[in-house]
C-alpha cells in the first residue's frame, strides 16, 4: 500500500494540465452498453475507477481497447451476462450507472446494490423510483437489484430526493429513456456538467435528448442508438483541487483547458477570500499573493457549491484568516477528513454537519490517513502548505480520481514521494 511523503512550503508555479472527468466518464462508458457498433471516447483518464468499469463491461459482454491514440474503444459483442457482480461493485458505486442501459437494450439487468460509502449514506431508491416509472420491473434478490421489462414506455418522472436530485439516478434514467417508447420527460433532473456531456454523447449517438444541464430534461425515444467518437469534458473536481493548490501554497498556476463555466461556485468562493482567478487562452490562471480571508460555504446541487471540493476548501480555510462555516447538504456525514486535518493543527469544530474553522497561521506536517477520494487530495493539499513533513497513508485513494497526483504537482514545484509500505518510516 502506497503512501505519499510531502515537504510542505513550496509555492507551485507553472502550467497543469486538467484530464478528462473521471464522473463524466463512468456514465458515458456505461451508455455504450445501449449502442450497435463501437463508441470511440477521447480524454478518458487513467484512474483505478475508470478500470474497474472496464473490468466491469468485458464482464457485460464488451471489447474494451485504448487505441494508439489513447482513446478508449467500447463495443458490445455479447448480450448474454447482464449480471454486474458484488465483488465489482463494492469496489466502485458508480456501477449503479449500467442498471438504465443494460435495462434498456436487453431488458434484464442484475446489478449488485451497492453497500456502505465511507462519505454517509447513499441509497438508490431514487434510480429504481425513476426506472419504475418507465415501466420496470423491480426485485431485490440475495443483494442484487433484478430489473426486467418487456418494453419501457415513456412517462412524466419526478427525480427529486430529500437532498435535492441525484447525478447517477439522472443519467440512469435519461439513458433508459432514450430506448423507451415515447416521450420522458425528467423534473428534478441533476444540472451537473457531467450529465449533460452524457446527454451530448448520446445524442451522437442517435438520442433524442433536450434540456440537459437543466432540472427539466426531455427526451423522445427511439428504436435503436448506433455508436459514435465523444471528446469527455475536462474534470471540474480536479481543476478545482489544482486551483486550491495554487492558493494553499500562495503560489501561481495555469490550467488551460479548464471549464471556468462549470466551476462558477467555487471560483466565485476563492476569488471572495482573495484568491486571483483569471481567463486566459481557454483556460486561467489563479494566484494567491496573501494570507486568505474566511469564508460560509454551504455546498449544493450544481450549479451550487460542490459537495466534492468541500474537503479541499476546508484544508484552505484552515489556515485562513478568520472563523470560517461549511455546511455539508448533500452528503451530511461527509467529514473523515476533519480528524485527520486536526492533526495538522487545523482548529476545527464539528456540529451535525456543519464545520466551524478557526483560522491559523499554518498547520504542521504529520502523518494522517486518507479515507476516501476527495478527503485525501484535502490531505495532500494540507501537505503542501503544512510546516516539514506530512506522510498521507492509504493513497489508493487518491488513484480512484487523480492520475498519478504527485508527478503533476512535482512538475509545478511541489516535493512529493510515492513510497510503499516497506520504505515508509514512521
Ligand atoms: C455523484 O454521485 C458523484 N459520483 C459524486 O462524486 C458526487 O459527490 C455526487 O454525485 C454529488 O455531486 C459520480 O458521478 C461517479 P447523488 P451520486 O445521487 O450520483 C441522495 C467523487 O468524489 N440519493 O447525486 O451517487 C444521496 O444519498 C464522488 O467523485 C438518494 O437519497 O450522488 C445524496 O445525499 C463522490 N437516493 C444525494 O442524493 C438516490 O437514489 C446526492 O447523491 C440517490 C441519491
């Protein structure tokens, strides 16, 4: 098991390259499932999450390849397995997302429910609600979620749940409907960038699908989708975590081919503590040139504030100046990482699921344990602002969603070293 070694103090400087999204990517993977002939997808990352779907799709019948060119070819050859198994999707949830296009073009899915997430509960009733809808079928059986219909019909669907609309529950249900008779229309719908890029894949490949990235998405079914090349976005989370990067460290990075229009939030947050966030070329530029004023965070639905940026801003308002609030609605339990900050010296004070933060001048290198994928880039991110050394644990982590972290911050001046657990010295 891999750990990460940072030196803390180094201002990082220069360009980053953002990938493509790891939370675009899954969905639009699995919505290869509903095509005849073979999907080309551009920017798909190299990330343990995006292989474990690979891993899951051969198992669904696909020939899975990355070309030459490094993007990734999807074609079904074999309708005969529609079972996804526990034993793949206990290791990645996003599974889920093969349950709408296995449904509609083979009219059978068995897909494992997914158990227990280290960020709170995260029930699916919402997807089986919306699958229902159309005409499904619904058993559960030996832990396994047993979806059957003759025919799925379109129908009016309202998505919404007790913390507002659901990513995967939206794409599942939009990407049933594309095969259903008739016409869908979803209310509630997630207005997430990464859902309406799933929206523009399907459409290319044959969909009928207006009104994605808005709570209202219609879509008129059709009798078959054909394959088609889909360039994925480039990953909002990930240029949002470089951006906190440049701040925590008061340093000054590039990112040039971030979506600033998929970010507003959190730009909106940094620049209100004295962050510079700049367009330039397609992409910007963020800088920070003196100690951050606090700040009230209360993450939502997008275009709200993230629920998967708020570890990252909590290790930057740690150090900021002043009490600073954040709210966590979306996945209220979502706070691992507050006792592992704490051990770096951050101030923090946890009630329900609210964090109060008093800001100190800077926190002191230790040795803490990553717990999940956005808990340990705010980990890492401490790290590099923190005094001397800081050893992050349990790294797999961070693999599930950032391809090889510390080469990319090394090149812009961070001091990271992958060590496994034999060379580690505590
Ligand atoms: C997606 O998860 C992302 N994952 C998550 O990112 C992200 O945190 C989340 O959306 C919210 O933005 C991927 O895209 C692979 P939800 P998803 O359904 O779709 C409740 C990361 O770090 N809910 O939008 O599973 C749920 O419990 C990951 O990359 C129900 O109650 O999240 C939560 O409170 C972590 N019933 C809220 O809705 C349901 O059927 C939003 O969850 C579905 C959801």
């Amino acid at each position: 098991m891999d750990s990460l070694v940072i030196e803390g103090g180094a201002r990082l400087r220069g360009a980053i390259k953002v990938n493509g999204s790891k939370n675009a990517a899954l969905p639009i993977m699995a919505g290869a499932l509903l095509a005849n002939g073979p999907t080309y997808l551009k920017e798909v990352p190299n990330l343990s999450d995006i292989n474990h779907q690979i891993t899951l799709l051969r198992e669904l019948g696909c020939e899975v390849e990355r070309q030459a060119d490094g993007a990734l070819k999807i074609e079904v050859t074999d309708e005969k397995n529609s079972h996804a198994r526990y034993d793949l999707v206990r290791k990645m949830r996003a599974s889920i997302c093969t349950l709408g296009p296995l449904l509609a073009k083979r009219k059978f899915a068995r897909i494992s429910m997914p158990g227990g997430c280290a960020i709170g509960d995260r029930p699916v009733d919402i997807h089986l609600r919306g699958l229902e809808a159309l005409g499904a079928v619904i058993d559960l059986d030996g832990g396994d979620i047993i979806a059957r219909a003759d025919k799925l019909v379109g129908a009016e669907i309202f998505l919404g749940g007790n913390f507002g609309s659901t990513v995967l529950g939206t794409a599942n249900v939009m990407s049933a409907a594309t095969l259903a008779q008739g016409t869908t229309v979803i209310e509630s719908a997630a207005c997430e960038p990464e859902v309406a890029d799933l929206a523009n894949y399907l459409n290319a490949m044959g969909a009928k699908i207006s009104g994605a990235g808005t709570p209202r998405i219609t879509i008129e079914g059709v009798k078959e989708l054909t394959g088609a090349n889909h360039t994925v976005i480039p990953d909002r989370i990930e240029a949002g975590t470089f951006m906190i990067a440049a701040a925590i460290t008061n340093g000054e990075i590039q990112l040039p081919n971030t979506r600033l229009d998929h970010l507003l939030a959190a730009v909106d947050k940094l620049r209100s503590i004295g962050v510079i966030v700049e367009r330039d070329n397609g992409g910007c530029t963020v800088a920070s040139v003196r100690r951050l004023e606090a700040a009230t965070i209360t993450t939502q639905p997008h275009p709200g504030f993230p629920t998967d940026l708020q570890a990252q801003f909590m290790a930057l308002l740690a150090i900021a100046d002043g009490n600073s609030v954040i709210t966590e609605k979306i996945f209220p339990d979502r706070f691992l990482h507050v006792a592992e900050l704490a051990r770096l010296g951050a101030r923090l004070h946890k009630e329900a699921s609210t964090v109060i933060i008093q800001g100190q001048k800077r926190m002191v290198g230790a040795p803490v344990m990553a717990s999940d994928l956005r808990a340990s880039a705010a980990l890492v991110l401490a790290g590099l602002a923190a005094k001397g050394t800081t050893t992050v644990m349990r790294v797999y982590h961070i693999d599930r969603g950032y391809e090889r972290i510390e080469n990319r911050l090394n090149a812009i001046g961070a001091k990271i070293k992958r060590v496994n657990q034999e060379e580690l010295e505590l």
